[in-house]
C-alpha cells in the first residue's frame, strides 16, 4: 500500500498506530484479563496492566515505522525480554506452543473491536478491512516475536541444564589429604571429557592434590576422540603438579588406545579404584592395615 507523511489521516498503519496510543489504558486493561497476561502476573493485575502498556507502545512504535511484517522491527526490541518470559511461563506451566500461540492469538479481538469502534462511521468498507488486516499482520508478528524468543530462550535454558548436569555427573570427590578422584559412570562424549578435565584440574587446585585417580569403570567405551581427551587430562594433571592414576579400563577402552597408537608409558594404571587408592597411599608412605585370620594384624 503507498505510504503517506507520518501524521496523515487515512494510512492503516497511521490508523492502527494511532489507535494504539489513544487506547492504551483500555487495551492494556483489557489484556490483563487474557490467559496469557493473568496466569503470568499472578500477584497483581497492575503489574499485568503495565506490562499490557509496554506491548502496546511496542506495537505502536513498529506501527509508526511501518514494519508491521517485521520481527526485527526496533520497537519489539524493548519487550523481546519482557515477551519471552510470559511464553516460557507458560510454556513451563505445561501448555504446548499451538496453546501459546492461541493464547496470543486471543489479544488481537479487543484490539480490533476498539480500531473498528473508533474509524469514522462514514469510513468506506474497504478502508476498515485495509486497517483491521494491518492491525492483524502486526499481531501475527507479534506471535512471532513471542515464540522466536521464548524458543531461544528455552534452547539456552536446556543448555544451561545439560551443563550443570554434566558437572552433577562428573563429582570430584576427596579421598583422602592430597588424593582426589573423578569416578565416571555412563557414556563419555567430547563435551563430558571438556567438563571432566576442567572440573578435575579446579579440583587439583583447590585440593592441593598430588595424587588424581580417574576411574572409568562404570564407562562401557569410548571413541578415539574421548580416549585423545582422558590422555590429555593426565598429561594437563601432570602439568598442574599432580600425578593422574587411571583405574578400571575395560578391554574394549584398552583396545581403542592400542589401536590408536597412544602413548601409555608414563600413565600409572590400576584394574580397579580400589588398586588405585591403595597405590597413592603406598606413594604417600601410608601403611594399610588389615585384620588377620587368627586375630593377628597383617600389613
């Protein structure tokens, strides 16, 4: 459609965005009703009401600009945050993203009837649905607005989690002053060896540890890659001043790193944790005592 001077009367989008700032009070009232703005704000229907406002200046600001088909459009720019976290809430409140997108489909309704309301009764019939189809291409951006950054949002949110809980699978645990030991269960995968050898290094550092026991007895196999990144834990172990002792490798695992022509000579192996403790203490000087058979004491 030709665009006029900003502030001419009849351009849908002048309409709409005019509109918007004269019925900024009801629109928000209005919309703090709706199933999206009152299951989010559920302590106070002003907070509802103010959040309803930002939208609506957002929607106006877009409008003036004439991007109403636009998502990048500047005026979504200030309530990109606010948005996002009304779809995740309810998002996380068990509704899926068609029930999200219908909740936001219901604000376009008062908007309409109030554009339809206020456009002058001698308005001709073409006018009205040139200005209600505008005022519904801004909403439908707005629906995508919403989704597009509730998604990312959740993306970065999984991420976050599947990294703590990486870290919650990769404990380093201390067994003893100056030993400490990272017992791996489950699948290794580049990103887990990644957090394994950061986590074991902090530990080695905060520890003061001498002595790091990496057993990987509850690990059924790796890939050359991951056997590449346990090799380079002990040789980063050893440069922090500690000496890594890898316990429990399995005769798959021990095949990989043959085949793989990886260097085992100067990493100190143990078949179980166990060998692995009792070779540290054994470095450390520490004796182990055991009962005897016949009430005497073995060492």
């Amino acid at each position: 459609m030709p665009e006029q001077a900003e502030g001419t009367a009849g351009v849908p989008t002048h309409e709409v965005r005019d509109l918007l700032r004269r019925r900024r009070e009801q629109i928000a009232q209005r919309w703090a009703d709706e199933p999206l703005f009152r299951a989010v704000f559920t302590l106070s229907r002003d907070e509802a009401v103010e959040a309803g406002k930002a939208v609506v200046d957002a929607l106006a600001q877009v409008a003036d600009a004439a991007r109403v088909e636009d998502p990048d459009a500047a005026g979504f720019t200030t309530v990109r945050e606010q948005l996002a976290r009304m779809g995740a809430a309810r998002s996380r409140s068990g509704l899926s993203t068609a029930q999200v997108s219908s909740e936001l489909a219901a604000l376009r309704p008062p908007v309409e009837n109030l554009l339809v309301a206020d456009l002058p009764e001698d308005t001709s019939a073409e006018h009205v649905r040139d200005c209600v189809s505008t005022l519904s291409v801004l909403m439908g951006t707005l629906r995508v607005v919403v989704m597009q950054t509730a998604l990312s949002e959740g993306q970065a949110l999984i991420d976050r989690q599947r990294l703590q809980l990486l870290e919650v699978a990769t404990p380093v645990i201390k067994l003893w002053d100056g030993i400490v030991a990272v017992p791996l269960i489950g699948t290794l995968d580049s990103a887990r060896s990644q957090v394994v050898m950061e986590t074991l290094l902090e530990s080695i550092v905060e520890q003061q540890a001498r002595y790091a026991i990496l057993d990987i007895t509850g690990v059924p196999t790796v890939d050359s890659l991951v056997a590449q990144h346990l090799m380079k834990t002990v040789a980063a172990a050893r440069l922090m001043g500690a000496e890594c002792i890898v316990s429990g490798i399995r005769p798959a695992i021990a095949q990989t790193m043959v085949h793989l022509g990886l260097d085992l000579g100067t990493v100190v192996t143990r078949a179980s944790l166990a060998d692995a403790l009792g070779y540290v203490l054994h470095q450390l000087g520490v004796g182990i005592v055991t009962p005897g058979t016949n009430g005497a004491v073995a060492r």
